[in-house]
C-alpha cells in the first residue's frame, strides 16, 4: 500500500510540473520577447500584468469547435497531439531534480538511452499530423519535420554519447554524480551541439521551418483547431523544459553548485537556458531549409564527433 | 580587418538584450491618455465671433463637408444722414466629420482665425449622422484649443505683435511730443499770464491732447 501511496504522489509531482512549467515559460516568453522589442505584452489578463493570460487562452482553445477535415485519417488525425505531447511527459518522469532519491519521478538505470528515445517519439507526433491532414502545407510541414529530425538527432545523440564516456554511465543521476566543474570547458562544444540539436528538433525559431507559419500556414498543425491545436502548443513548450534540464543535467552539473547543491540549482540553470531559447527566438531570423540541413551535416556531426574524440583522449589520459 | 566569425549573431543577442533592458515604447491609451502636441489633428474648432460668413473654408474644402448658412442685416447708420451698413450674420455652421479628411485647408485659408486644431480625438458615433458636428459643439471643441508652441529664441516677432507694438510707440512718441509742446506753452504762458490765473482756458485742454493722438494712430 505505501508503495501504491509513493508512486502515486511522485506522478502526481510530476504531472504538476509538466502542466505548470511549461505555461511558466510561455508567460515569461510572452513578456520577454515582448520588452526584446520594446513592447509591454499581455496587461489585462489576471489583472496584474496580464499573469493570467495564457488561463485565457486555454479557455478559449477549450471553447472551440473541434474539427477534423473530411478528407484527413480521421483516427491517426485525433491520435497526433497525443503522441508529441506524452513523450514529454515520460521523459520529466526520469529526470532528476535533486540529490536525494526523493527528487526523481522514477530512478532509470538506462536513463540517458530511455530519455533520448522517448524524446525522439514526440517528433512523430508532427509527422502524423503532417501526413493525416490531407493538406499539401501540412504535408510539407510533415515532411520537414521528419527531414529535420533525420539531420538532428545524430549530433545530439552524439553529443549526449560523449557526456555519457566521461561519466561512464548512462543514468541521469550517475552522470550528474560524477561531474565536476572542469567538465564545463571539456564538454562546452557538446553542451552547444545538444542544445543547438534540441532546439532544432523542437522546431522552435531559428529552427522553425517545419512550421514557418508565414509560409506554410504551420506546417503539420494547419488544420488543427481548438484543444488539439494548443496541445501542440503546449507539447512545444513542454519540450523546452525538458530539453533545458536535459541540458542542464548532462552538461552543467544538475544540482551541483557553489555555496552547496540542491535542487534549486537544477531549476535555475532550467530557468536561465528557457530563457536562452526564448533568446534566441527574438534575435534571429528563421533558417531557410537547405542551411537546416547544411548546419547538421556539415558543422554540428562534425563538432560532436570532434567532441567525442575529445572526450574518449582525456578519459584515457587521466586513467 | 575581416569581422570575427559570429561577431554578427552576438551583436544580434546584444541588441535585443539591450532593448529588454530599456523602457518599453508602448502607450497604454484607454489607461493613459497620450500627450498631443498644440495643432495635433484630432477636430476642428470654431471661434464664431471671428467668422465673417466669407465661405473660403467651404469653398476650399476638398470634400465639400462645411456647411455654412447665414443672412445679411442692415445696421443703421451711425450718424444722422450717413449711409447704412450691411452685415453678414452666421446661422449654422457645421463640420461633418464622417467626410473630413483632416487636410487642414479650411483651417489655413480662414483669413480671421476662425477655425483651429483641437487635439481631441474621442468623439466616435454609433450613428454616422451625429458625426456632423454643429455650431455649439464646434464651439465646445474650441475651448479645448491649447496655446500655440512658444517660438524659436531667436525667431521673428510675429506680425500681429510687430503690428501691436509699433502702434503703441507711435502712440507712446504722440504723446510725449504733446506733453513737450504742451510744457513749453504752459512754460510760455506762465510768465505773461501770472499766478493770479491757473485756470486758463489752455490748461483744461492739456490732458486732453496726448490722448486724441494715441486713438487716432491707427488713421
């Protein structure tokens, strides 16, 4: 029973997190990209400073009328927003936040492989969409989205499986145990290529040619409406969480830092790469397809290769 | 020397970096009225006593949005014998502003200032036909009229004021010509007359004389 009454408060925790986080973010995106261009953003929803602004959304995401096309694969169609928002979900389960055993949803011995796996599911989502829509933008926005996944996954994994040689293992928590502060110049160019990879993969700017609303009315998401529309919407924000603290636990020492660790340096560290990525969205314009693909295969494969090359010399050297 | 590869990506960081920093440009309206500088172009005002029903502002308007009645009077002559006058007398004067463009050009051809800017902006209709503003509300609008902007430092005197000012010290040099002449008689007469006389016939006239030539400067 007591095993029963633990498991289930940790996915409680868990699922609370997945479903408060990721609006955080989408309200700090609102704000920051709006003083980024000199603006004010959301003022009136909530009252004090339009806190409550995207409650609103989601009520009026709620209130519309769910269609689904009449020529679309109406199961496969429904199904979509499902699959690329749950992965996420799954991933936060195996990250660790703390320490201490109880701040972990579920301790993964494989927990670098299962993490990377789940993660590249939630891709799939927007290929489902992209396809079942019978739509030619969705279509195309489908077929960049799997382009793009083929082209970035390779430099994370790559990058991942280097950090995984220092620490020689892939549990999360093991990685973290293991890491030192010197792991931050050795490891620099794999933390930029996860990153960079994991921003492309989410589809956020300056990555966002699968969705390039400007040009092929959001890609895979065109003939969504209604809930199934912000699930989307709120499995691209849950990515940012999961990919900043991914980031965060391989590459910058999770919990570890000066004045004693504790799971409150795991959230900064989350809180201060969201922000990078909502950085970055403002500063930079989008990235026409075939630099996509130039940047995977010619700058980022290389720079983790060069990394895991790295890695594997140090390891032996201090061996 | 050639830039450094990604100088250009970090300077774009920078800048939105910065502008986060600095205040934001937007105006809170309906929470904070904006503040329109004298002249903005948010409605016309009509300073009637000024009007002399001449029509320059309805006859210039491109649209045709000025409407303009009025009638004439006789004003009896002034003196026994003299000839009468005839006046014209405003009856409606209305703007409708569901067809001004907001050129101005009424405002600049109106030769006795009649008409000006008012800032105001706030005075949508539900019904288009309440958007013809009449006398009394253009009149209204006029008491929201702001003072014109101060000139530059070293600008011209405007015309009216150089106008002003030259009839005072016209006037101002009359009557100090006048006090002299009238000293120098006064000075003349005394020792002929004696003390025994103040009240000769020229002394009442004195304060007269500076008077007459300050209202008749401007014959």
């Amino acid at each position: 029973m007591n095993d029963v009454l633990d498991v289930a408060l940790r996915l409680i925790v868990v699922f609370a997190v997945f479903l408060v986080l990721p609006l955080v973010i989408g309200q700090t995106e609102h704000k920051v990209m709006a003083h980024m261009q000199g603006r004010l953003g959301p003022m009136y929803a909530g009252g004090f400073h339009g806190w409550a602004q995207l409650v609103a959304d989601g009520v009026k995401f709620a209130q519309k009328e769910d269609v689904v096309p009449a020529g679309a694969d109406r199961r496969i169609f429904q199904l979509a927003p499902a699959v690329a928002l749950l992965p996420y979900l799954l991933v936060l389960v195996a990250i660790p936040v703390g320490p201490s055993e109880g701040a972990v949803g579920q301790v993964i011995d494989a927990g670098l492989f299962f993490v990377l796996a789940v993660m590249g599911v939630g891709v799939l989502g927007s290929v489902m969409a992209g396809w079942a829509s019978a739509n030619k933008f969705s279509l195309l926005g489908g077929l960049r989205t799997a382009a793009q996944l083929l082209a970035y996954e390779l430099p994370m994994l790559l990058a991942a499986a280097s950090v995984a040689m220092a620490a020689g293992t892939v549990s999360l928590p093991g990685i973290v145990g293991a890491f030192e502060w010197w792991w931050l110049p050795w490891q620099i160019t794999g933390a930029l290529v996860f990153f960079t990879a994991g921003l492309a993969e989410l589809q956020r700017p300056p990555f966002d040619m699968p969705v390039a609303d400007s040009e092929i009315i959001f890609g895979a998401y065109t003939e969504y409406t209604g809930l199934r529309f912000a699930l989307f919407l709120l499995a691209e924000y849950a990515g940012i969480v999961v990919l900043c603290a991914l980031t965060t636990v391989l590459f910058l020492g999770g919990w570890h830092g000066p004045f004693g660790g504790g799971w409150g340096w795991t959230l900064l560290k989350t809180a201060v790469l969201a922000f990078v990525v909502i950085w970055l969205r403002v500063s930079y314009p989008r990235l026409r397809e075939d630099q996509l693909q130039k940047l995977a295969w010619t700058v980022l494969i290389p720079l983790a290769l060069a990394q895991i090359a790295l890695t594997g010399i140090v390891k032996v050297a201090i061996q | 020397m050639p830039p450094i590869p990604g100088s250009g990506l970090a300077k774009g960081l920078a800048v939105t970096l910065r502008t986060m920093t600095k205040r934001s440009h937007t105006a809170q309206y309906p929470d904070a009225q904006p503040e329109l500088p004298p002249r903005t172009r948010g409605v016309i005002g009509l300073f009637e006593e000024n009007c002399t029903v001449c029509m320059l502002c309805a006859r210039e308007c491109p649209d045709w949005c000025i409407y303009i009645d009025s009638h004439k009077e006789t004003i009896p002559a002034v003196t026994p014998g003299g000839r009468e006058r005839s006046r014209n007398v405003l009856d409606r004067f209305a703007i409708d502003f569901s067809l001004c463009m907001y050129c101005g050009i009424c405002i600049e051809v109106c030769p006795f200032d009649a008409l000006f800017w008012s800032p105001e902006f706030e005075y949508a209709e539900t019904d288009i036909r309440d958007l013809t503003h009449e006398r009394d509300k253009l009149r209204e609008w006029m008491w929201t009229v702001p003072a014109p902007p101060a000139l530059d430092p070293a600008a011209e005197e405007p015309k009216e004021v150089a106008a002003a000012r030259k009839a005072v010290e016209k006037a101002e040099a009359a009557a100090a010509a006048a006090a002299a002449q009238a000293a120098a008689a006064a000075a003349q007469d005394a020792p002929t007359t004696g003390p025994g006389t103040p009240g000769t016939p020229g002394t009442p006239g004195t304060p007269g004389t500076p008077e007459s030539p300050a209202g008749g400067t401007a014959r």
